[in-house]
C-alpha cells in the first residue's frame, strides 16, 4: 500500500479535503494492519499448536520404539546370560570329562600287566574300550557345542550393541523432540539471538526411520530364537550325554564285577584242587612208605623161605626127594619173589603218580598266581580307582 501526500500551496490556506483524504487513509492504514497483525497472531498460533500436536505424536512415536527397543535389549541381555552360565555348564562337563577318561586309560594299561593266559581281549577291555570311546565323543562333542554358544555369544552381543545405539539415538532424539515441545518465545529469546536458520535435512522418512528399528527388532528376535533353541538343543544333549556315560560306567563296572566274580569262582576251584591234590601227594608218600614196608617184610619172608630151600638141598642124596613141603617152598619163594615184584612196580608207578601230581601242583600254583594277579589288577587296582569315578547331571 502506497500513500501520497500533496504539498498544500503555499499562498493558499489549508486543503481540508486533502486533510479529510488523509486522515481517512491513515485510519484505513491502521485498520488493516490491526487485522494483519491479528490474522498473523492467530496463524501463529495455530502453527504452533499444529506443531505441537505433531511434535507431541513424535514423542509418543519415539517413547513407543524406545519401550520396544528396551524391551528387546532386556531380553537379548538376559538371553546373553544364559548363554554365559550354559556355556560355563559345558566347559565344567567337558572338564569332568578328563577323570573319567584317565581312569579308563588306567585301567586298560594295568590290564595288559595281565599274565597270559588272562593277557587277552576279553568282555571287560570291550567295554573300557567303549567307554573310552564315548568319554572322547562326549568330550570332541562339548568342545564343538563351546565353540558354537560362543559364536551365538558373540552374535548377541552384537545385536545388543546395536539395540543400545538404536536405543541411545532413541533416547536423544526423544530428549530433543521432547524440549521442543516445552520451548515458548520467551524461552528462545535468547537461543534465537544465537541460532541460524538452517534448511531441511535430507534425512529418512518417518516409514525408513521407523523401518530401521524394527528390522534391528526383528533380527533381535531372529537371534533370540536361534539362542533359545541351541540353549534346548545344548540342554538335551548334556542330559543325553551324561545319562549315556552313567550307563556306559555302569556296564562297564557290571563286566567288572562278572569278571571278578568268574576269577574268584575259578581260583578258588584251584584252589579246591590244589588242596585235593597235595593230600593225595601226601597219600601217594605214605602210601609208598607202606609198599617199602611191605618189600621189606616181603623180603624177610622170602630170605627165609630162599634160606630154608638151601638148607634142604644139604640134605643127603636119598632124602633130597620133591616132598610136599619141597615143592611148597618152591611156590612160597616164587610167590614172594612175584609179591615183591609187584610191590617194586607200584614204587615206581607211585613215584610216576607223585611226579604226576607234581606237575598238576606247579601247573595249579602257576595259575593260582595268575588268577591273584587278575584279581588284583580287576578288583584292587581297578576298581577302587573306578569308584572315585562319579558322572554327575551335565
């Protein structure tokens, strides 16, 4: 709006009309930018309230996430510490591993000090064998599972430290937003001595922003489940394993005790023997004292018998006739010679007999010790040091 002042003449008195005109515009003049400034005052209001009530959605927008977000955090951070005490579990189960393992290298190792023919590949190696061999699975088997919670650790870990960065922008933004909405013309007073106008950024739109936190959220979630389900998987595996190493333990100890049993039975058969085979030694010894005794008499009635016939034969000529007592020493001698005979042969199959026995003695002795020492390593060495052997729930 323009004005136009005219000069009044100078030789002439006042124009009033010119006045009155001038006057009217200046009233019109005001008018206008009373209602100016009142339609500016209500536009700025009502900016200010729209902008307000967006700011104030903003907010609640951001507070949402940022419960959201928390939300997620707390999880992956209480999932993180079961992941930390099952991966503790699993270290301790793979090292309770080694006793049980160097007490069945043990007792294979004392069990080839076995004397042959106890020195074989028997039901009780087959099982120490096993037993060997599943401990080094069970072993091989937890290191790998280690290896595994230890990646998903660091997975989580991961994904926590991009939830709290999320989260932290979050919690910035939401402070700045926040303010806005507490910020008046009296508050900016000063800030806006001090502030530049600055154009928009060319930063996301709200769907990308918004996009940006639940894809953290969703792969979150991804990462959650796929720890919940290995911590299961790793749970049912300690259990089976431990419950496969107690049955392989108990049958191992079960082969154990049938062995020691079976030694026990067989050495004290021999035993048995042996004791039934020096009473007949000593038999055998006393029975050939008798034979001897009974040579000897033998010989003392056959001396005389032998005697008596040479005494006969000093007879004259005419009276060295074949009587009856002639021909009965005749038989006598022949007799007691035949009894000393077979006497003489039992000596000496008795003598057959007690070498014979000797043998059976030694070879019984042998295997008696044999036997002791199986025993020993089985049921001694073996088994007392099995029973510090405890495998306890993984």
């Amino acid at each position: 709006m323009s004005l136009v002042v005219r000069r009044p003449q100078s030789n002439e008195g006042p124009n009033l009309v010119s006045v009155k005109e001038a006057q009217n515009r200046s009233e019109l003049f005001r008018a206008e930018i009373t209602r100016l400034i009142r339609e500016s005052e209500k536009a700025c209001k009502r900016l200010q309230e729209d902008e307000n009530q967006r700011l104030d959605q903003r907010v609640r927008d951001i507070k949402f996430l940022k419960t959201e977000l928390q939300l997620k955090l707390e999880e992956m951070m209480l999932e993180i510490d079961e992941l930390v005490a099952l991966q503790s579990r699993v270290v301790k189960a793979a090292g309770s591993c080694s006793e049980p393992l160097r007490v069945t290298l043990f007792c294979l190792d004392e069990r080839k000090k076995r004397f042959p023919p106890d020195l074989l590949t028997d039901a009780v190696d087959g099982e120490l064998l096993k037993e060997k061999e599943l401990i080094e699975g069970v072993t091989s088997l937890l290191q790998h599972i280690t290896e595994q919670i230890t990646e998903q650790i660091r997975l989580n870990r991961s994904m926590k430290h991009r939830l709290e960065q999320d989260l932290a922008e979050k919690s910035q933004a939401h402070g700045i937003d926040d303010s806005c909405t507490l910020m008046t013309k009296l508050s900016l007073h000063d800030a806006l001595k001090a502030s530049s106008s600055k154009s928009l950024s060319s930063g996301l739109t709200p769907k990308q922003w918004e996009e940006i936190s639940e894809q953290n959220m969703a792969k979150a979630e991804q990462q959650k489940t796929n720890s919940q389900s290995l911590r299961v998987l790793v749970q049912s595996l300690l259990g089976q394993a431990a419950s496969d190493l107690q049955h392989q333990v108990e049958t191992t100890g079960a082969a154990f005790q049938q062995n020691v049993q079976e030694i026990k039975n067989s050495k004290g058969k021999m035993e048995e023997q042996l004791t039934k085979i020096r009473f007949e030694f000593s038999s055998q010894q006393k029975m050939r004292d008798d034979i001897q005794v009974a040579i000897a008499e033998n010989n003392q009635f056959l001396k005389v018998a032998q005697k008596r016939l040479a005494e006969r034969h000093q007879r004259p000529g005419k009276e060295r006739c074949r009587d009856r007592a002639q021909l009965q020493l005749h038989r006598e001698v022949q007799q007691l010679t035949a009894h000393v005979d077979k006497l003489k042969e039992a000596v000496v199959q008795s003598e057959e007999e007690q070498r014979a026995l000797t043998r059976c003695q030694l070879d019984l002795e042998q295997n008696i010790k044999i036997k002791s020492n199986s025993l020993y390593i089985d049921e001694v060495t073996c088994l007392q040091q099995r029973e510090s052997v405890v495998i306890h729930d993984f």
